[in-house]
C-alpha cells in the first residue's frame, strides 16, 4: 500500500484550501503462480487489483503477467519472455465525480441540477520482457588447473 500524503484541497471559490485535506492511497494485491514443466521449460503467471482510493472517489483495476523460461542445455544458457500488465481498463467512479450547479441562462433557485463527469477508462501500460542468462567456465591451455568461474559461482564459495 502506497500512501500518498495529505493533499490540501483547493475549488475554484477557495483556490488557497478549503480546510479539507485528502490522504489517498494506492494498493495493490497480487497472487502468483509458477510451475517447472516436465521438459527444460517452467512457466508462471501472476495477477493483480489495483485499488486507488481518494476521498469520495475510488479507481480500480486488474492486470495479468505471464511469463516462460526455457533453459537450452547448452553450456547453462537459458532464455525467457514475460509480458506484463494485460487485462481490461481501470476506470475512477464515485460522489467526487459529481456537481451540482445552475446551467447559464436558466433560474437559478429552480434549475439546479445534478450532473455526472463520466471519467475515461484508461490502461495499465502493457510492457513485455525477454532476456537470457548463461553459467560458463573456461580453462586457460597454459595450465590446466587455473580456471575462471562466472560471478554466480565464485560468490558462492
């Protein structure tokens, strides 16, 4: 959970504060899931809501990651694709969206009105990965017992 902080509210009548301050904050709550294929694969997926809450108002959204890996038996080399954040538009409803106000031109005290802002849906920006990693170790011919370890194994000593 990510909290933003207070932010102080300002309207047009009052463009130095209300009085009012907001505290919104942004969750998300993820469940994943992987699995090591019978062959020299594994795959996962993961998924995601996405909360975002303010002070009347309130955006929620879900988002997919899938991914594969995919190890070549060849000299420890292994390769993997991810995508991330596939799934359906966010979209922000509530009171906030709301006004009440007189349209020009009409009596005030008998034509307010209450108007709803419909917000735009928008997408979590979909990106996607890919990258591939290798364990090598290589023997100098000068003498064969010197040998050069990549980073992964000389760490773990």
């Amino acid at each position: 959970m990510l909290n933003i902080g207070d932010i102080i509210v300002t309207t047009e009548a009052a463009p130095d504060g209300t009085g009012e301050i907001l505290n919104p904050t942004y969750s998300v709550f993820g469940l994943s899931y992987g699995r090591r294929n019978d062959g020299p694969g594994a795959s996962w997926n993961h998924g995601e809501l996405h909360q975002r809450e303010g002070r009347a108002d309130l955006g929620t959204g879900f988002a997919a990651d899938l991914g594969v890996q995919y190890d070549t038996g060849w000299r420890g080399l292994s390769s993997g694709f991810a995508m991330k954040n596939i799934g359906p538009n966010m979209n922000f409803q509530g009171p906030d969206f709301e006004e009440r106000f007189t349209l020009p031109g009409t009596i005030p005290r008998l034509s307010r009105t209450w108007f709803a802002c419909q917000a735009a849906d928008f997408e979590l920006p979909p990106t996607s990965r890919s990258g591939s990693r290798t364990i090598w170790e290589w023997r100098r011919s000068s003498t064969p017992r010197s040998t050069a370890r990549s980073r992964e194994q000389f760490l773990d000593r």
